[in-house]
C-alpha cells in the first residue's frame, strides 16, 4: 500500500501547510522571475570574469583552468546533485541552497584581493548552480504536468534569459563609472531580490509535486511485490550515444572567460603594455571598457 503520509499525495487529512496557494502557471512565471534575477547575478560577473582575472595576474591558462574547471563543476556534480534530490526529494531546501550559494559568492568578488580568493567564489558560485538546477527542474516538471512541460521550460528559460542579457550590460555600465568594485557589488541587488523570491514561491507551492495528477497517480498505485521497491528502467542506448556526442563536442569551445581576457590582452598590447602593465595602467578596479564589450 502506498504511503498515506508521502507528501505528494493530496488527500483529506493532508497538512494545509503544504497546499499550494500558486496555481501551474503562477508557479512557472514566479520561478522565472527568479531564475531572471539569478541570471542577472551570474551572467553578470561571468561577462567580466577573464578580464578580472587578469587584474589579480592570472595568465590565459589558468583564466582557461579555473573558468573551465567551474563550468565542470557546474555539470558534472550534477551526477550527484540530480539522484540525491531524487532519494531525498529535498527539492526546495536543495533549489534554496544553491540560489544561496550563487547570490553570495558573486558579490563577494567585489571584495577579493588575490587570485585564489576569486577562483574560489567562481567555483563556489558554479558549484551552486549544480546544487539547485536538478531540483528545480524537477519541480517545474510537475508543473508543467498538465499545461505541457515544453511549454512550462519555454516560459521558464525566456524570462531566464532576459536576466543573462540584462546582468552583463549592467556590471558593464557599473564598471565604466566605477571598476569592478562597483561592477560585481551591485549584483548584491538582484542577489538578494531572487533569494527573497524564491523564499516567497515555496511558501506560496511548498509541494509543487501536487501539480503532477500522474506522479500522484503513480504514487497511489502499489508495486508489484509488497514492500519491494519498483526498480528503475536503464537509460536507453541513444541516451548514452547523445550524452557522449555532447561530451565530444564540448571540445571545441573556450569559455567566455579565456575570450575576453585575450580581448583585454589586445587592448593592452594597442597601448603597447604587456599582460603586467594592464592592472597598474587601468588601476585594479576599473579596466576601461571590458565589461561594456563582454556584454556586447
């Protein structure tokens, strides 16, 4: 018999504490705003990642390592991150965590004084982004149950990718008035915005699970063998070719961060500075007009 106490299960005695007071819809709109303010923070700093790396004395290597090993980390992990919200189905403590983790580390960067400082938060910043995504498109997934899930990931990644186009023409304007300082402390704002958001959205859907009539149904149903856990289908062979390709591919692509530093390397060289004269000709906290072109 299924377990009258799983929280996804929408019966009689079920606490009123965990009905969501947000419909599908609002669910998917609420937590796009969020996913906005995020990007805002994120893709923000990563515009300007190379070129303040750079100032700290970071060669083109290790800007290539230390964005490269985030990026690794950002996906990799979610090996982990993906199963653990499974077994635990902590979703929301886990999507909090990792929305956290990103909020803090970026502003943080405004503060560093060396090279490892910085590469630390970028990892941490990247860490949490494999902390909280598997969880969070799991909750978006039972939202979009009865809607369409196509339809609940296109609305999510628009208003998602607003915020990546807004956040680096931000800190890009901040920094041509001010430097990096001001460049990655204004991302406090949104920072903060989106953690009290997604605060609000599971107080307003604390089991978005419930959006899903299937999975409930599934729930409901008994296994085969009482008291025997079903066991999982194998991912199919295709799965594992795609997964593949992709790993292949990914190859032949720079992070963003190597880009940019080279685009500041070539500025310096046009004022005929090597790569150690560009942190003492600009000043460590304002580098001309990088963040403007890593927006651009």
């Amino acid at each position: 018999m299924p377990d009258m106490n799983d929280p996804r299960l929408p019966n009689a005695q079920a606490d009123p504490a965990r009905e969501n007071r947000l419909g599908p819809m609002g669910f998917v709109l609420t937590f796009g705003v969020v996913s906005m303010l995020a990007d805002v923070v994120y893709e923000g700093a990563r515009s300007i990642t190379g070129p303040y790396l750079a100032t700290l004395g970071a060669t083109a290597v290790m800007v290539g390592f230390i964005t490269g090993f985030g990026e690794a980390v950002a996906l990799v992990m979610r090996l982990g991150t993906g199963p653990l919200a499974d077994r635990t189905r902590k979703y929301w403590p886990l999507t909090i965590a990792g929305y956290a983790l990103t909020v803090i580390a970026v502003p943080l960067l405004a503060l560093v004084s060396s090279l490892w400082q910085a590469s630390a938060l970028i990892i941490m910043e990247r860490f949490g982004k494999a902390v909280r995504t598997p969880a969070r498109d799991t909750m978006l997934s039972h939202a979009g149950a009865d809607m369409g899930r196509g339809k609940a990931f296109a609305i999510h990644e628009a208003l998602d990718q607003s915020g990546a186009l807004l956040g680096p023409l931000i800190v890009g304007l901040m920094i041509t008035v001010s430097g990096y300082q001001l460049g990655f402390g204004v991302l406090a704002i949104p920072g903060a915005a989106a953690l009290v958001a997604v605060l609000l959205l599971r107080w307003a859907a604390p089991d978005p699970a419930r959006y899903d009539t299937q999975a409930v149904q599934a729930v409901r149903e008994p296994v085969s063998v009482p008291g025997q856990i079903r066991a999982r289908a194998p991912l199919p062979a295709r799965f594992w070719w795609y997964s593949a390709f992709t790993g292949v591919s990914m190859f032949g692509f720079s992070t963003f961060g190597v880009i940019s530093y080279h685009l500041e390397l070539q500025k310096g060289d046009a004022l005929g500075a090597d790569p150690g004269h560009i942190c003492r000709f600009h000043g460590r906290g304002r580098l001309g007009g990088p963040g403007l072109r890593g927006a651009l």
